[in-house]
C-alpha cells in the first residue's frame, strides 16, 4: 500500500538533515535573537530537531544536562530574556558537545563576514555565545592536525 501524507511526513521528519549539526547550531544561534518572535521560536523547534536526530536529546530533554533546553516552546518577548536563552543554550551545548565547537565556530564567524547574514546586534549576540565554545579549543591540537588556518580564516 500506499503511505498516508502524515506517514511520508514522519519519515522524513526522522531522515537527518544534509548539513552537520553544528552549522545547524550556528544558524539556531543566530535565530533565537532574531527580532521575529516567530523565527525564534522555529529557531527553538529547529534546535530541538537537532538535539534529537544528531545530539541523542529525546523531547523529553533525555540528556539530563541539556533537558532545560526543553521546557519551552516559545521565547519570551523581551531582548533581555531571549538573548539569555541564547547563552544558556550555547554553554550547556558547548559544555556537553565540545566536539562542535572548531567547525561550529568556522560556520558562525563565516556568516559574522557575512553582512546580509543578520544584522548587527544579532552579530554581537552571536559572538558573546561563541565564548564558551572558544575557551573549550584546544589550539595546539588543531594546529598539529593542520585544521588552524581553516579556523584563522574565519
């Protein structure tokens, strides 16, 4: 027989997505600060995909360190109040999937060259929240494994 639309639907719900998750992190990071209520809060239905087909988090927030992540759907309105989801989002990834940090630190300060990339204070945003995931490099073994000009460019 044939599958109903919802059917095809879950199936590629559960297909990983073509990029890697940590260009798909960068973007996340960019959009929970995006003026639009609506992009973040697809920022925060896109981050949860993420976490559940390439980072092993369920609905549930099934790694416990990154559960609090889960416990909403919607971003407040206030700047103040995103741009903090934003940082805890970024810490707790960073802490928990340091693996990420080289190539998701090559995607985001790529598109910080990027001038129609966002705009300004969602630059500003995004760099603050790339600090926990620089201080988790270890340059020495990107230069020795010939990765370090890669990184500089960006």
């Amino acid at each position: 027989g044939r599958q109903s639309p919802a059917g095809v639907a879950r199936m590629d719900a559960a297909e990983a997505p073509s990029c890697s998750p940590a260009k798909l992190i960068a973007l996340v990071l960019y959009k929970l600060v995006h003026p639009s209520a609506t992009v973040r809060d697809d920022a925060v239905a896109l981050l949860k995909a993420v976490a559940a087909l390439d980072l092993g988090v369920d609905d549930a927030g099934g790694d416990g360190h990154l559960a609090e992540i889960f416990s909403q759907d919607t971003l407040p309105e206030l700047p103040d109040a995103y741009q903090a989801f934003q940082q805890n989002v970024s810490t707790r990834l960073a802490r928990n999937r340091p693996a990420l940090g080289e190539e998701l630190l090559v995607e985001a300060l790529g598109r910080q060259m990027d001038d129609g990339a966002a705009d300004a204070g969602a630059h500003r945003h995004v760099l603050a929240a790339l600090a926990p995931w620089t201080a988790a490099l270890h340059l020495p073994h990107i230069a020795a494994a010939g990765r370090a000009e890669r990184l500089l460019k960006s």
